[in-house]
C-alpha cells in the first residue's frame, strides 16, 4: 500500500498556511488541509502525476492545490512530502535557504 509522510518543515508548512487562513475563514481553512491530504493520498498512488521541479533539486516534484504547490519526493512505497508553499513565493529561494 502506498502512503506518504511529511517533512517538519512540511508539517510547520501546513500549521502556518492554515492558522493564517483560519484567522478570516477556518471552514476554508480546514477544506484546505483536506483537500492537501486527499491529494497527498493521490499522489502517494501516482507520484509521477506531479510536475518535475527537479532544477530547485534533483527528484524534487510538485502538485498544485489551489493557490499552494506540495513539493514532494517519490518513493517505492509512495512519497515523502518536504514542504508545502504558496505558488505566488519565490520557489528557487525557498529551497536554496535550506
């Protein structure tokens, strides 16, 4: 069975989007996180649907939900998120920081 984890950083990633949006509409909040887990559940099945971001690093992909990009890595058993972030970020500083 194919499954996914998620990086601290990720999980941090997650805590932050979702108390910033809560602050205005928790319902739109908490859809959110559902609809980052059930993809994330997607992806762990089909890790090759996401686009290659392999110019930040080396095996790095990622899928869109809504305005935010899960960047993972696949894995035999399924993915291992390493963060999760707004579309509209610089992406290359996001990864070049760490």
């Amino acid at each position: 069975m194919n499954n996914y984890s998620l990086s601290e950083a990720a999980i941090k990633d997650l805590d932050e989007i979702c108390e910033y949006i809560a602050r205005s509409n928790p319902k739109a909040a908490s859809k959110l996180f559902d609809d980052i887990r059930v993809k994330c559940k997607l992806l762990a099945s089909f890790p090759n649907m996401g686009k290659s971001y392999g110019r930040f690093i080396p095996n790095l992909r990622g899928f869109v939900v809504d305005d935010y990009i899960i960047f993972y890595y696949p894995r035999e058993d399924g993915i291992s998120v390493a963060r999760v972030a707004s579309g509209y970020r610089d992406l290359e500083s996001l990864f070049t920081d760490e």
